[in-house]
C-alpha cells in the first residue's frame, strides 16, 4: 500500500478543521494562509476527491471528508505514539505532553507542581490546557485529561487520584451582611451563585433536596469562586480549589453537614485513550503528581 499524502498536509487539514478557517489555522501553526490553501488543494488533488466545501462565511467537510479526517486522526495519533516509543526505548520519558484540565484544577493542583516535574523531567514538553468542558482528546491533540465527577462510559483508561469533597461556601462579608443560612430552606432566601453551562451542577447533593434559584453563574469554576470571595453569594466548590481560602478565612462553610459524602462529584480521574500503550511521559506525570495532590 503507497501512501501519497503528506503528514504535512494531513496536520495542516485537521487544523483547518479544528480552527474552522484556513486564516485561524495559519496563525495557529504559523505560517502562511497560501501555505494552508496549498496544502488542502494538493491533498484534494491527489485523492481525487473534496474534503471541503468553501463558502464566503464557513468551512464545512463532505461526507468524504469527514470519513477521511476521522480516520487520519486515528492514524497520526498512533504514529506519534510509534515514534515516542523509538525514541523512550532508553527509559528516559521524553517529548511533549499536552495535559487538560479545568482551569481552578490547572491552577489550584498542578501549577504548585509543576517547577518539581520539570527539575525531574527536562526532556518533557508539557502544554497545559484549560476547558470547562469535557473535551474529545484525539481532536485536540491531547495526551491526559484530568476528569472531576462521575465518568462516562467510554474508551478511555483511567486512573483514580482521588476525592474532593465538596462545601458550601460564602465570604465572611457576605456573611455579616446577609447572615448565616441555619437550613436548607433558608437557603431561598440567599444569592446562589452557579454553573451556566452545566445545569446538573446546580442540583447540590445535599440530605435534602432543595430547588435551588440561581442568583448569578458562569461557565468557570473559578470565575465562581472569585464571585464568592467578592461577597456576591453562596456557592458549592470542590476542596481542591477552596482549601486555602478557608483554612486562611477568605470562605467560610455554610450548612457543613447538608451535603451527602461520598458522591460521584468528589471523584477525580485521569483519563487517555486505551487503544496506545500507557506512554512513559503519562506515567511520569501521574505517577508524580497523584502523592502530591491536596484534594
């Protein structure tokens, strides 16, 4: 079997894809715009077929094109992982390792961490990327995503790290203004800070089940809880992100036992792709940073 198409160009094809025009991909690798359009009409051209239909305001894939590019994301992804392992046959993890997380996770848990990785490990590249929500990690180039909740079946390894507990949670000044909530029913009478873009967020796993109204949200948890340190109401947060702030006063727990534990959203995994070899680089890493995590 002869393969007539260029890595290249493949790359160049599924940025285009991902960026959804030929000028985002061009400032995403680099270079020129004509650069890109060459290398989609050359990859066009020697297959025979159109990948992409083109009109003044969006890109969109044929049928024949989204057949093709599914296929060769499987396949550049296992010939990354073939040459990483060439290259690591000596024991020394190396390369570049894209990690995604949510950003209070990236923040709150890796960033402490990461000065000690690189000292260890040198030779690793690591990228870290924040998305609130969960990602496909073929389509974006990602080697190890750290999950928080329950997981999906799927075709994912996973490793457990750990729990985070979860805690209601207000400013002191907040607090002296509005006044501490005694019940889950006073709770109706205070500013309930949630997630936007995650509705199932802000079903609190408490004793009780109370319908919550949500006052303000963002699509951020940590945007949520620079809310909450501002005084502008009550949240539900996860440990890994708030244990400073309350063991230094910025945030207080309100109503400590009303939350049932354990439950699915204290759990905390990393996941990759179960059809490449545990890579040396993601064992490096997860086996670094699990002892050290404060969840």
């Amino acid at each position: 079997m002869t393969i007539i198409s260029r890595t290249e160009d493949l790359e160049i094809l599924l940025t285009v894809i991902d960026s959804g025009s030929f000028s985002a991909a061009a400032r995403i690798l680099d270079i020129q715009v004509a650069k890109v359009s060459r290398a989609v009409s050359r990859l066009e051209k020697d297959l025979n077929s159109t990948l992409l239909n083109r009109t003044t305001r969006k890109l969109e894939l044929t049928e024949e094109g989204r057949i093709f590019t599914e296929q060769i994301r499987q396949g550049l992804h296992q010939l990354a992982e073939a040459e990483e392992n060439i290259r690591t046959q000596a024991g020394i993890p190396l390369g570049r390792l894209r990690v995604d997380a949510a950003t209070p996770f990236i923040l709150h848990q890796l960033v402490p961490l990461i000065a000690g990785f690189r000292d260890l490990y040198p030779q690793i590249d690591l990228e870290l990327v924040s998305n609130e929500n969960i990602i496909d990690l073929i389509e974006r180039k990602t080697d190890l995503a750290i999950r928080i909740g329950a997981l999906q079946d799927s075709n994912l390894h996973a490793r457990f790290l750990g729990r985070s507990s979860l805690h209601i949670v207000a400013s002191p000044f907040y607090l002296a203004a509005k006044g501490m909530p005694e019940t889950l029913d006073a709770l109706s009478q205070h500013q309930i800070i949630g997630f936007a873009d995650a509705p199932h967020l802000n079903r609190w796993p408490m004793s009780r089940q109370v319908n919550l109204s949500i006052a303000l949200a963002s699509s951020s948890g940590e945007t949520i809880r620079q809310l909450c340190l501002a005084g502008q109401g009550l949240a539900l947060l996860s440990e890994f992100m708030i244990r400073e702030d309350l063991s230094n006063g910025r945030l207080v727990k309100v109503l400590g036992d009303s939350i049932v534990s354990p439950n699915n959203r204290e759990l905390v995994h990393a996941v990759y792709y179960r059809n490449t070899g545990l890579s040396s680089r993601i064992t490096a890493f997860l086996d670094y940073i699990q002892p050290r995590l404060k969840l």
